[in-house]
C-alpha cells in the first residue's frame, strides 16, 4: 500500500483478496503496510490490484512461507502459556517426562522429580504412535485425566502429542500445548485443524523433512489461524546408527535466520541413547535453542517405550545443572517452577 | 497346534486368545494349524496358553510383521480387482495417469490415450498433499465424479490418494483401489480405516522409511482385516539432487523376499524428471515389480502439478513397448486393457 | 573460432592458451572450432583473447565438466579393450570374478566358470581396501602373476584396483582395465595418475558422491590425458541397512544425458547380499548400464571376503541368462567370450 | 597373562605374535598385562597361545579397533604440542586461519588476528583438495616456508593437510600437526605412512563415514606405530541443503564413549555458512569437543576458496568470546596463546 494509503482503502484491498478466493495477510512493516495475497491464481492478475486506491504496487513474494518467515516479521514469536510461562523470549523452558503414560504413581512421581529438578512443562505420551501395530500404544483418554492431575499438583503446564483430527479437540482441551509429532508434520488435515484449536502447537521435524519443509508445514497452521507455533529439531533419519537419528542442531540457526518462531530440541529421540542425551542438552542449548523436551522415566530400564533413550530423575538433575550452566553463560535466564502458579 | 486338534480345540484357543486382549491370526502350514497371538500382553504367559487342549507349543513370533510376513504365507498374494484384473500373480500391471485432475477434458484425454497405450488403471489426484498450503489442493469432491466416469468410458480401473480418515469413506465408493500416500505411511488412524474398507490399498512407501517400517505400515492394514494391500516404491529422501528422490528399486527384492504382497514402483516421483523416468520404468520391472505407476498429462509444461516429471501420451506409448519387451523376456504377462470390460 | 579460421590461427590460440598457464581443449562441433580454456585465471581476460586472430568470441564455459559432459561431445565415448571388446557402443559387457584373489585354484577355477557363462572381464581384487587394519588385506603383487595366467588360460581381458600411486604403475602394466574404488573417487593424486597410465580406468562412484562429482572426478583423469574412463555405481550410503548399500540406478539415465562416458553397474557391492543380486543385475541393464560387475566366488560362504554378496557359479549362469534376455529385448547385444581371442 | 607372569614370560608372548605375521599389542590394566594379537590368522590357534608359559586365556576381541578402544585404553589420550600445548586434556584448544593460504599479507594478518582472538594453532591450507579439477589448488609448497614463518612471528603452532604420501613427508617436517582430510580418511596408504611420521595427526570424518569407520581409520594410524591421532567431526552429506553439511555433534559423545582419542569440531565445513559458525561452535564445546577449526579470513568475500564459510577477525573474535564461556560454565580452561612460546 501507499504510505499515505487510508484505513478504507486497506479493508477494501483485504475484501478485495479475499472475495478472490485468496486469502489476505496484513503486516506492517517500516511504517508502510503490505498485504499478501496467499493462495488463489489471482494473485497473478497484476493489473486488477494495482488499479485499486492506496495500492501502490504487487510485488512478487520473495519466501515460499511467508506467516513463518522472518522476512515479514523481523521480531521473535513469543508463545505465552498461562502462568507466565513465554517460549521465545530469550529464557529457556525445559519440558520433561515420560515417553508414555503408564500409572498414576509414574506420572507423579515423574513430575515432582522433573520439576523440583527445575523443568516447567511436563510431557507424557497418552495416544503413541507405534512404528508396530502390536506395540504398546498409550494409555488413551485416561492419561488425559492424570496430565490435569499434574497440572494441579505441581503447577507444570503439560503437553501431549494428538495423532489424528478427531483426538486434537480432546487433547486440546486438557493441556497447555499440543504436540504434532515428526509422522504427522506432513499430515495437512491435521495441520489446517490445529490451526483452529486456539491453543499453542509444537510441531516436530519430520525424520527426513528440509527446514524450509518444516517451515511450509508451520505455515499450514499459521495460515488457518494459530500464531502460536513452536518449532521441534528431534533429530534425522540418518546413516549412522549409533545413534537413533541425528541430531540436526544447525537447524536451530537456520530456522532462527529465516523464521521468527521459537524452536526447541529433543535430544532424547535425536540420539536414542541416555549416556548421549546430557552432551547433546547442552549442546542445543548453545546451539540457540529456546528450550528442551527431555524423556525422564523414574526406572528407564522397566519403561514401556523408549526406555533406553530416558534418563532417571538424578540424571535429570544433573543435565539441568549443566545446561543452565550453558544457558547463564550465554546470558539467557532459565525459567523457574516458581514462576509458575501451582494451580494456575 | 498338535497335528492332531480337533476343529473344537482350535476354536477353543482362538476365542480365549480374543478373549485376552489379542488378536488371534490362523494360518496353515505343512498340514498343521498355526495360530498366532497378536498384540496384548497375555502372549507372555506361556504356562497358560500351553494348557489349552490340542495345544503342542508356544514360540515366539521371528518377525515383527507375521500377516506381511512371507514366513507366515509363503505363497504370492494376488490382489483381484473387478474385471478380472490380478495384481501380484506374475503379470505387470501398468497404472497411469496425471498428477492432479485439472478438468474433464484433461481427465478423458488421459484417460483414452493411456488405455491405448496399454495401462490397465487410471491414477488422478483428485486431493493432493502439497508442501505448501498455497499450492494448488486438488479439485476435491468433484473429481470423484470424473474417475467414475472415465471408468464407465474406458473400462480402466481407478485409483486415487484419500488424505484423511474422513475422506477415506468417500474415495474407497469411488474407486477400485484407495491410495495412501508416501506422507502418510506412518498415519497409523489411516492406516487403520483403510484396514476396514473392503477395498485393496496402494500403501507407498514414505520419504524414510526403511522396508521394514513399511511392512508394519502394511501390517497395521492387514491386522485391522484387509488383506489387499499393494505396496509401492516411489523413492526415498537422497543426497544428490539431481533426481528428486532416489528410486530404491532393490527395495523390490527385499520385499519379495521378506513377504507375500505385490510391490509395483512409481518411477516419476521417483526421479522428478521425465527424461528418467523411461529407463527406471524399464529397470523397475526387470527387477521384479508387479506393476507401475507413471504420471501422464496431455500437456506436461501446463500441468498444475508436477508437470517435470509427466510424460505426455507419446512418450509414454514408448515407454509401454519397451517395458512390455522387458516383462515379456523375462516370462512374465502385461496385462492389457481389453481383459478389462467396459462398463464392468 | 569463426568459421572461416585457419588452422595456423587455432594453433596460434591453442598455443596462447598454453603460455597462460591454462589447459586448452579442442572440439570440433557443427563444422566449427571450439577452443576450451580450461583452469588458470587467464580464461576471464575476455578482451585478451578476443584479440587473437580467427577468434569469434569468448563464452563462458556452461557445464563445470566440460571434458566428460555431452555438451562438448555428443557421441558415446567407446572405450576399445584389446581383442576386440568395445564398452560402451550399446553391447553388455560382464566383469565377473571374486572380491579377492584367494589362490591358484580359485582364480582358475572361477575365471573359466564366469567364461563359460559368457562374462568377457575377470575382476579379482590383488590389493583391497579394508575398512579395518586387520582384515585381509589381499595376496598382493604375486595375484598380478595370476591375472596375467587367467588372460593368457582364457581370454578374458582383467580388471583389479589399484589403491594407491605407486601401485598404479604396476597393475597398469599387469591389466587391461585398472580400477579406481570407491573410497579412492576423490583421492585426486591417484586420478591425475590414473590419466597418464595409458590404459582405461573404471572409476567408481564415492558412497556418498552425487553424480556431478563423479563426472567431476573423471574431468581429473580425463584432464590429464585418459579420455578412457568408464563410470561405475555401485551404491551409494543410505539409511535401511536392509542393503549394504543403496544401489542408485538412476545415476545411469541421469550420466547418460549429462556425459558420453560409458557406465557399469555392480550390483554386488550395491546390495551386499546375494540373494538380490540377479535382481538389480537385470534392472541396471533394464536401466541403460553398459555392463555389469558382479562378484563370483566358487565357495562362497568360505571366501576370505564379501563371501555375503558373492554368487556361487551356477547361480552366476542364471543370471547371465536373464540378463541376456532383458539386453536382448532391448535390441542390445551381448558381447559374448568367443569374441575375445584366447591369448590375445 | 596370569597375574603371577614374569616379564620373560611377557617377552616370549610377544615374539611369538610377531613370529607368527600378527601385530601385538600390549596393555596394562587392573594390575594385569593383556597382550593383543593383531591381524594375521594365527589368533584363531587358541591352544598354541595358551600353551605358552604365563597366558592365563585367550580371549576373543571385543571392539574392532583395539587400540582406539576405550575398553583397552581407559585415560583419555592427550596429545602434547611443543611449547606446552596439550589437546584432549580437558581444555580447549582453537585452530584457526584461512581455507587456503594466498598471500603472505593473508597468512600473516590471519595469524595474528586470530592469535590476538585467542586461538593456539594457525590452520591453513597449502595444497587443497577441490572437487573440480579447474578449482584452484592450492599455491603448493612455498605456503611451507609461509607456515614456518607464522610459526616464528606468533609462536602459534601450525597445521596443514598433505594430500598423498609423497606430500606427508615434506608436511610432517615443516607443520606441528599432519592434517589427513575428510576425502582421505579412508586413504590406506596414507593412514599407513602417516603413522610413521612421528609427528601428531588430526583425522576428520569422511562425509559418509560411521563412527566406527572413523575410528578404524585411526586404528591404522595407531596400529603402524603412531599413537597422537586426534579426531574431527566435520559434518556429514544430508538430505538438506540449507548447510554444506551436516555437522553431526552427537559424533562427539560417542566417540568420547568408544575412544580415549581427543575429538575436535570444524563447524565452518560442518555449516557452510558463516553465519551460522558461531552457534554450531558453541554446540560443539558444549557437547564435549577438546576443540575447534574455524575459518578465519581478512576479507571473506574475496577469499581463493570457500569465503562463504569463512569468518572476518570481528566475527571470529566474538566467537571466541562466546565459546569461552561456555567452556568456562563446564569448567574447562581455554588454553590462551600465551602459553605458547614465541618461537618455541
């Protein structure tokens, strides 16, 4: 638009977007404002918009994602959760737990230990998605009931992956956050759904995606209405195995260059073995990462998935130590327990 | 079983194992019943299945996907489609068409002149799983529409991807065979749907996915009871960009060593481009696929998707000679399309 | 050059080329003269050149290979091995033989069994490349005496690998095609040897070298004066340790639009196991390969190495049959043993 | 040897391993002398050893690479620089300088910038390995001389790469640490000689090369008698090429699981983006390396070769600042360049 483009003629180019099937994306930006056109084949109809008032010219889009990118939004995403908890901000947010619910006296157990180690979000698996249709596949719905439990006890956020359209109403509803996990970061029907469940998502790289496809897939649920997107390097598919998967950590530069979302690191999937996971925990924090997710089992050796990648509660403890260590170097603040209301 | 328990006993075991939790599978080999505990935790105890009448041992399972397993089922599985159509029985099945529909023009045009050419099943995309939420969908539900029509015309069967659980109701009325595609082979609630459809399911192999990933992918179909499932290389997640995936055609072998489903291969996904896409084609059943799946579009450089990689009609009745000559030469039948009645 | 420039010109510029410090190539291309500059920094003096007499103009240079790429040479290069055995003319050429000379008995004893069956190369490895110092390093200088006996016994022309410079001199002198592995693809000393030693090199692609590279390689032998290069791909690293390695038979079609060097495929080190060996032996000649390399040993579960992917010799003689009939079937001939004077 | 075996007996052990074509090895641990049998096929005559006076058993080996193994070596490996600098000792040591030397005004400006910034080795390429043959290739020996001459100005120690073994020799005497690059780690010949030259080596990882491969390769620097061999992660070939590489950090802890071997990080190949060299260094001295080689150049954007990853003394000196404290937070001292002598 013109800088001296008036309000009327702005809701006009937005009304104008969207009655061509289009859909409209206002940003402001050095005083001036722009308005994308995303989607629709009219957006190649450079004439029809320049002859609307206050439009001064089309220009071509320079990013294939332009919700995520830092192109249009030079400053940092912040994702607030309740009780004061911000992801992006500079400070570092640890999220610990299981792999999968079992029993009650596992998850509470587990989230004392997590959190007077210093965690703030508790994760817990309650679907699970098996690469076997004969493993061990979550708890269900129940689980949903004992993270509001934690919730209440400990006063720690809590975070679950959803597998599917119809269980993303369900978990979103009972936690703080909804994980999309690394098989679904190409499942579009559930993307374009947790763009409409008002509730922050982490989304995790799927095992072979690209940055730039992890960034397409947030920019499905930005685009169907949820800012509120927290990015997850959970390592690669790679040909070394020795470990799990590769721990990409450069993706955590590489999305920090080009997207103004938060991203975080799970180094217990990204290397698939406990003795790995405090090295790499410091590592992603140096690397830049807002946060952690860490599988924390009170007796990894008896879990019931993933129980060789899990720490114990003094191993936990022990790697919080060192990466505040890291994080306080580098001048970022770790994020208490005591920030967070018990109760809240 | 013992060789000699009785019809009862056999009965016997398979209701107590239902009972329990698991899933009881029932196969025969060489003259004696065996009767598989799937899933569950009472597969463990040993004392209490080795007490049923007629029971002689309890071993456990050698492969992680027994209903995929060729162990299991030596023998071929031959997917029948109507008209008289077998995937899997030695004989090369060809599948072509274009990426997306575009319109019926586009659609009948395909249609006919890959008919001509000799294949036996139309594929279009009526929804398509694109990276980018701006890029062109699919047009949806009308396009179900058209593949009816090109089968009343042609006689061609029909395949078309369903993306989610609620779509998947909709394509498996429409269409002879329900694709699930590279991005959602480890969906596991797709997977499980697709398992209660009574339709045969294309299951292509995702970006990553080792062989064994996708026999379990296959497995989750298979145990949820549709025995039709076909599966499909269509390249997997390289290094070297000069194809746009890497077409894993030992993939082929593996399978066929490892289980009893047909595999057929996609050689245009499987490069990207469609001067590669012949020789693959050829390579693909010289090492043993039952069939193929080629994009063909009237007109490549104007397709809305994926146009690099299609080949137009002539270049593809090319292609048909020369797989022909290969499968021929090594002692194996092309389906042709006048086995398949018009109208059927 | 223009097109009516005088030979003294192009001598004059030719000459020019060579006082800069630079490599001039020559090719003559629809009636005219093209004059390569290649390496030095002389090549960006446009105006220096432009000055000589008989010169049209100076273009930059559009693919990084120029020796190898088609660009500059449309017709195949035919590599001519003595005895009249040409690679690369459209014929099948088969190199068969054990990973590692072991001794007498089994050099002779697998050369006229791969004879019989119609290969025309023995390949058996005097010096081998071992992921471990401990592993048998190959009988060395003494298997040299061995190829010589098997040519002179069968007729067969030899290959074997030299792995290192000073090597290379003595198996240049004992074979009629020298190797170059694949560990050794970048070991750029070795290459610009290899270009000076008179006698054709099949150079194998790296375990994770894109293609270009492995022209780029070849530029490194051809440069210093070889122009008898012959390309193998024998996989390449991947994730599914289903396979030793990856077999990427798509580098076939894609070097044979990018360059005129023949290319071989061996599926033996491409699939390490040897039950999917006939396989990808009859899809790389599906594929367009100008040969095959396939590892034959007459006891195979007792070789000293890579027993796992070697054939035993009946099953190499049914592979030969297929592989026949698929390189028939494509209207390719198969250079057969009798070609090939005995004592030649 | 039992515990009661008298050095006589250890003696004879030993000369009979070398009489028999093997390699010994000798070990002390928890009070007791192993002796290893290398290579060779006497190993497998058990009663032969345990006939000889003083052997308690023979046991077969249980790492592939004996001498790299921690299981045989528990104390970490430090190796000792002239002029008191030590690698693998728990410091943290910095090599850096320009890909490639160009100039003497380059050369010298770089080492004292970074000497001024902290680091202790001056890193600088005088004959390079390029992918193309065209690619400029080093300006040869006389960056020797260069060399030698930073080495008297600064008293930083020096490290260059030798391409083959005709070039080891001349390196080996004119540098303080042999660098054998990522496209030779498995360059036999070359690991052979270089673990005869009496001089330090630094490995770096081959682009598609396991751990364990890495760690075989230094088993044959270790094995032909050359004990200081430190490693380098330098990134892996991937699947997205928003890096160079993939720089594979979780290399780090599982060699310094396996190895007693010190393992450095080169985030400046491992990224190929100078933007993105800060963080993954942090990443690498947070996830355990002894240390760092970065790129440094007086002007990037002008540099002979790789520029794009290069840093300019600015941003190499914040770099410096940053991984020093997050050394410093884990308790490690960064051995600054005036523990370097001038001149040593």
């Amino acid at each position: 638009m013109r800088r001296d483009a008036r309000p009327a003629e702005v809701d006009q180019v937005i009304a104008a977007i969207e009655a061509s099937g289009a859909r409209p994306a206002r940003l402001a930006r050095e005083g001036r404002i722009l308005i994308g056109i995303l989607g629709g084949e009219a957006a190649a109809e450079t004439a029809r918009w320049e002859a609307l008032p206050g439009v001064e010219a089309l220009l071509p889009l320079t990013t294939p994602f332009p919700l995520a990118s830092r192109e249009w939004q030079p400053q940092p995403t912040v994702v607030r959760l309740p009780g004061g908890l911000d992801i992006g901000d500079g400070g570092l947010i640890v999220m610990a737990g299981p792999c999968a619910i079992e029993d009650e006296a596992q998850v509470l157990a587990t989230a004392h230990a997590v959190r007077a180690a210093g965690a703030t979000v508790f994760r817990a698996g309650v679907w699970k998605p098996r690469t076997s249709p004969y493993a061990f596949q979550g708890v269900g719905e129940p689980g949903l009931a004992l993270l509001a439990r934690v919730r209440a006890e400990t006063g720690l956020r809590v975070i679950t992956e959803a597998l599917d359209v119809e269980g993303l109403a369900r978990v979103a509803e009972a936690v703080d956050i909804v994980q999309i996990g690394s098989r679904s970061m190409q499942n579009y029907a559930l993307l374009r759904a947790a763009g409409r469940i008002g509730r922050p998502v982490l989304l995790k790289r799927g095992a072979s995606a690209t940055v730039t496809e992890l960034l397409l897939s947030a920019e499905y649920i930005l685009a169907a209405g949820n800012p509120d997107v927290i990015l997850c390097e959970r390592g690669i598919r790679g040909f070394d195995h020795s470990t799990r998967n590769t721990l990409d950590l450069s993706a955590i530069p590489v999305v920090k260059h080009l997207s103004h979302l938060p991203i975080i690191a799970d180094p217990s999937h990204g290397t698939g073995h406990r003795h790995l996971v405090p090295a790499m925990a410091r590592a992603a924090v140096a690397a830049g990462a807002d946060g952690l997710m860490v599988e924390v089992h009170p007796d990894p050796d008896r879990a019931l998935s993933d129980g060789e990648q899990s720490l114990d509660p003094a191993a936990f403890a022990t790697l919080m130590r060192e990466v505040k260590a890291v994080a306080t170097a580098l001048g970022r603040p770790v994020i208490a327990p005591d920030r967070v209301a018990v109760g809240a």
